[in-house]
C-alpha cells in the first residue's frame, strides 16, 4: 500500500495490479480496482486520479491557520 500517486505511472505498475481504497458517509472502506472504473486504455490512471476521476480525492484541510479558534 501506498500513498506516492508517482506510482500510478504505467511505467511502474500494471493497471490491473492498481487498487483504491474509499470510504464512505459510515465510514465503511470500500476497495475498487482500476480496471472496473472504465478508464480508456489511452488516458493515464496518473492524470485522471489527479482530476477526481476515479475516486474522490483526499481533503487535507486547509494549508491556512485559522486564527478565529
């Protein structure tokens, strides 16, 4: 398992070897594999994760202190 989205580049990795994990609003993980997404053979998994089109992506809160708390 990993967090490197760098991976998702097909030079390093088979599409069918390339699991997401995601929960939902009751906190159940759900697994998906890449290939029963529909993803065009000629689209790179590396790009359409990082445009939110294969599962949500991760907030991470805002890069900005909130000095109102």
């Amino acid at each position: 398992t990993t967090h490197d989205i760098n991976l998702l580049n097909e030079e390093f990795i088979r599409r069918d070897t390339i699991w997401f994990t995601d929960k939902d609003e009751y906190g159940e993980t759900k697994i998906v594999r890449l290939s029963s997404l529909g993803l065009h053979k000629n689209l790179s998994p590396y790009n359409a994760y990082k445009q939110g089109k294969l599962v949500k992506l991760p907030f991470l809160g805002s890069q900005y202190i909130n000095l109102n708390d």
